[in-house]
C-alpha cells in the first residue's frame, strides 16, 4: 500500500478507535472515522500474536490490503479504517476474506454501491 493511504502511528489508531464507529462479523472489527478533509481512503491492521505465528499473521494483512486495493473504487473516500482481524480469518483464503471484508464494510456503510461476489 502506498504511504498515503496507510494508518502507522498510535495516536492516529487511537483516535479512531475513539471517536470512530465500529462493524463487526465473525473474522473481522472494522472501525470507521470521517475525516472530510482527506481526499482518500487511510487503512490501518491488526492482527494478534493470538491469531498465529508472524507468516499466518502477515498472510492475513497481505489478504486485507489486496482486497482494499481491489475494492478501491467502491469504498467512501475521506475516512479512516482501521481492520482488526478475528481468530477464524487465519482459516480463509483471499476470496473469504475478500466476501467477509465486503460483508463488514456493508454493514459499516462504507461501500458505493452492491458488490457482487465471484
């Protein structure tokens, strides 16, 4: 992902996970916060030492983010996404992770328009 759209520092996680308003299924916690100002999209990860050892973990933030950038098109612009991933995403390949991401972001509102999955 490129830098602009990424979330790293704790003060900007924190302020989301604060004023932010959260989604949820079962493989995922999406938080959402308005920010007007920005003309694109931020995402930050996390995903726990809980869920696996470090190439189960970095398997899962690399499924979340191929699926943003292929979502891309369709997700609000001017927020603030921060993904936490539940134990059972350890278990899905990137078109489960893909369908749950799309389920979570209908939920939160922050799609365009329908998706239709493949």
């Amino acid at each position: 992902m490129k830098k602009k759209l990424r979330i790293k520092k704790e003060d900007e996680f924190q302020l989301v996970f604060k004023k932010g308003e959260s989604s949820a299924n079962r493989q995922f916690v999406i938080y959402v916060l308005q920010k007007p100002e920005q003309e694109h999209f931020r995402i930050g990860l996390s995903v726990s030492k809980k869920i696996g050892n470090a190439v189960v973990r970095n398997q899962i933030k690399r499924y979340i983010r191929q699926a943003f950038l292929e979502l891309k098109e369709n997700i609000d612009e001017g927020k603030d996404y921060i993904v936490i991933a539940r134990k059972p995403a350890a278990e899905m390949d990137f078109n489960e992770v893909k369908s749950s991401l799309i389920h979570v972001l209908k939920r939160s509102k922050s799609l365009n328009f329908n998706i239709k999955k493949r």
